[in-house]
C-alpha cells in the first residue's frame, strides 16, 4: 500500500497532466460523438446513398472549406473571444485570388491571404491594445470588409481562367481521396499541435481560462490576442481561396453564408464561447457534424428553410451543455 502511494506521489507530473487533458478531453466530446452516431445510423435508415463510400467523400470534400475557416475562429474562441469577420473575408479572400489569377498569374494567389490577415491585425489591435469588445469589433469590420469588396467589385462576380494548375492540385484526387480534404486535414494537425504543444497554444487556453490570472502570471495578453486574430484572418483566407477555386470565381458575398457554421461547428464540437476549453480537433469534429448534418438532411429531402432551423436548434443545444454559467462574464 505504501508502494503504491508512493509511486504515485513519485509519478511525473507530465504524465498526470496528460492524463487530465485525455480525461478533460473524452469526457467533453462523448455528446458531439453520439450525436454524430445518432445521426449516420438516422440518415443511413432514411437513404441508402447516405451510408456509401461515394457520400463520404463528398462530405469530406463539402467540409474541408468549413474545416479551415472554423479553425481560425478556434483560437478566437479559445482566449473568451469572438471573430465575427471572418465570413466577409473569405469574400474579400475570394474576390482577391479571383483577380490576382486573372491579372497576374496563379502564383499571386497567395498573396489573398495576407490581405485577410491584415484585417485580423487590425480586429487584434482594436481588441488587444484599444481594449475594445471582439464582438462588436468585428460585427463593425465583417460590415466594413463587406462594403469595400462590394465597392471594389461593383457587386459583380469575378471569374478565373478555366483549367488552373493550382486548381487541379486542390480540387483533384489523390489515391481517390479529395486533395482539398486532405489538405484540411494536415491544416488541422497543424493546429492541434500548435495549440498543444507551443506557447501561443498555451496562451490561448490560459487568456481564456482566466485573462485576469493570465496577466498576473506574466502572459501578454494584448501581443496575444493580435496574435490570435491575426491567424484567423489568414485561415480565413486560405479557406476562401479553397472556395474560389472550387466553384472557379470569385463573388463579393460568396463567405456570407459561412460566418454562422464556422461559429457552430467550434461551439458544436465542445469549445464553449468562455474560452479556455476546446481546440483544433474538436472543431473538427463540429464541423462534421454540421456537414453530416446538412448532408443527410438535403438527401431525405427535407426543406432547406426547415434545415435552418434544425441547424438552429443544434447549436442553441451545444451552447445550453457546453456554457459554464459562471463565467458568462468572460465571453468579451
């Protein structure tokens, strides 16, 4: 017995914090995987297409954009706050690659995600240094951002050269598998051990664990937070170039529609709004729920107005489990 106590005692305490991570970890996901149980075994008895290798990839495919953008919006979230931007630049993403292709050839389109990352430098000044509320920031920019691709491209939608070789990397096949998703996926990983095993990972967890404590410990939470908006505004760019080169042009409200699922799928797949809890594989996981979600949905044929709906319900449910009631305060 003694033994024992004392080899526990004696236990590294890398080893204990891992355990407590694992444990933090599965008990925190075991609703978002039965949900997403629950709604393969439904819609696999509703549609015999549903459960096949064929719609599996395509709803790999019809994630991998969604994947990208939400894991920007992660970090956000981690540290107890929120981007609201980042639907109007995948927009601005959009629009910019469409151009820099047709005026300067495929290889300019990297410069798109700058362009976004610039408008997350100055959501994080605005939040980390200027100490104004993520929220209202950056409903203010996703207003902004909007307007000045709409000026730019009179609301017109801009088009790219068919049969691009950067399109056939991202959009074609690799061993049958959708490159785009597989791309997603290494972004993913990147994320995952960027969040766990760096300081700006850490950082994220322990601004919003507790912004207060976090200062007081020596952390420099304003650096951080711009940090934090920076990398979102450039996912949010890569994502809509992925987008861009899916549909092959480039429309000045072509991310609208994403702003709502990329919040969803983080707070879906357990990162609550405060902050401090979640991460990059979680999100994923949201996000396939969503995609299985609406996938499933549109070959049972429900009616597209009902599925908002249903999406709706979903996340109001994973905010009611997922929300520590004792810390709404902290959601800045």
């Amino acid at each position: 017995m003694q033994n024992s106590i004392a080899t526990t005692a004696g236990r590294p305490a890398a080893i204990e914090a891992r355990r407590a991570w694992w444990r933090q970890l599965s008990g925190a996901t075991v609703g978002p995987w039965l949900a997403l149980i629950a709604m393969v075994l439904v819609f696999s008895a509703l549609n015999s297409r549903f459960f096949s290798i064929g719609n599996a990839l395509n709803i790999f495919q019809q994630a991998a954009v969604l994947v990208v953008l939400s894991l920007g919006g992660t970090f956000v979230i981690l540290m107890g706050s929120i981007d609201l931007s980042v639907g109007s630049m995948v927009s601005l993403a959009g629009i910019s690659a469409a151009v820099l292709i047709r005026d300067y050839g495929e290889g300019a389109v990297v410069l798109a995600p700058l362009f976004t990352m610039l408008v997350g430098g100055i959501a994080g000044v605005l939040v980390g240094y200027a100490k104004l509320p993520s929220f209202l920031t950056t409903l203010g920019l996703l207003y902004a951002v909007n307007g000045c691709t709409l000026y730019v491209t009179q609301g017109a939608a801009v088009n790219v050269p068919p049969k691009l070789v950067i399109g056939s990397i991202f959009n074609g096949r690799l061993f049958g598998f959708p490159a785009v998703a597989l791309w997603a996926l290494a972004i993913t990983l990147v994320a995952a051990l960027v969040a766990r095993r760096t300081r700006f990972g850490r950082y994220m967890y322990a601004i919003g664990g507790g912004e207060t404590v976090a200062k007081l410990c020596g952390v420099p939470v304003a650096r951080f937070k711009l940090y934090a908006f920076l990398v979102s505004g450039f996912l949010a760019g890569v994502s809509g170039v992925f987008l861009l080169l899916r549909v092959g042009g480039g429309d000045p409200t072509m991310g609208d529609p994403m702003l709502l699922p990329a919040i969803a799928a983080v707070v879906m797949g357990g990162t609550p709004l405060t902050g401090g809890v979640g991460g990059p594989l979680r999100t994923l996981l949201g996000v396939l729920i969503i995609t299985i979600l609406q996938n499933g949905m549109n070959l049972a044929n429900v009616n597209p107005f009902l599925q908002n709906v249903v999406l709706g319900a979903g996340v109001i449910a994973a905010v009611a489990v997922n929300m520590d009631r004792k810390r709404l305060f902290s959601v800045k």
